[in-house]
C-alpha cells in the first residue's frame, strides 16, 4: 500500500507516524515487520523523536550545512545535495510489528524527509506477516 506525502519546502521533515499506523490496521495483520520506504531517489525515511519539532529543524539546519545545495555538484539537474542526503540517511525503515502496534520507543516517529521538494511524494508501507 502506498501513502502520499504533500512537502512544501526545499527541505522538511514531515512525520507519518499516524499514516502509517492507519496503513498498518488496515491489512488486520497484527505480528510480522513493517517496511517504509520513500519511492524517490531525493526523498528518504528515517525514525527520530516526534515530541519536540525543534528536532527536525536541528536535523535540517545540519544536515543543509554539512552538505550545501550549491557545492559545484556535476550532476546536472542540480540536485546532488538531495542524493546525498537520501543515501545518508535511507530510503526506508523496518519496524517490528507486535499484537497490532508498532514497536517504537515513546518518543520516537517516523518521518519522510523532504530534501528536493517541494513536491507530491510516495511511500510504499509493507506489512510483511510473521
């Protein structure tokens, strides 16, 4: 099953958490993994904390200034910083799947992160049985 993301800005971290909750209860499989992943080479997953939004900006304002969009990158359509990040970070993330709930620590999210945007984004959510 996929879920779209809508991003409004070159980069955002944009939590999914409940999306793919709601996802997850829909296939009625209650023990197995679940697997996130970003459909997109400038777009990647990962699971941070979702209490404090401080966070995200955190995460942004270093990961824009460890690896700036204007580098002298050669590849031509300008955006090789996003590639970077993308493989930095991943494209997905494998959640374990327990009596209907996702096996995450109380403060902990997932996010799409938005490194070309903005855009109209895809994410696959597997619900693999186990």
């Amino acid at each position: 099953m996929q879920i779209s993301v809508k991003t409004n800005a070159r980069t955002q971290m944009i939590d999914i958490t409940s999306q793919v909750k709601q996802t997850v209860k829909e296939t009625g499989i209650r023990d197995g993994l679940v697997h996130v992943c970003s459909m997109h080479t400038t777009g990647a997953v990962t699971i941070n904390e979702n209490a404090d939004p401080a966070v995200e900006s955190d995460i942004l304002k270093t990961i824009n200034r460890v690896i700036p969009f204007d580098d002298n990158f050669r590849h031509m359509e300008g955006n090789s910083a996003a590639h970077i990040k993308v493989s930095l970070f991943g494209p997905s993330e494998l959640i374990p799947l327990e009596n209907g709930s996702m096996v995450l620590g109380t403060w902990q999210g997932i996010f799409f992160c938005e490194f070309d945007g903005p855009r109209t984004r895809r994410v696959n959510v597997k619900v693999i049985p186990g």
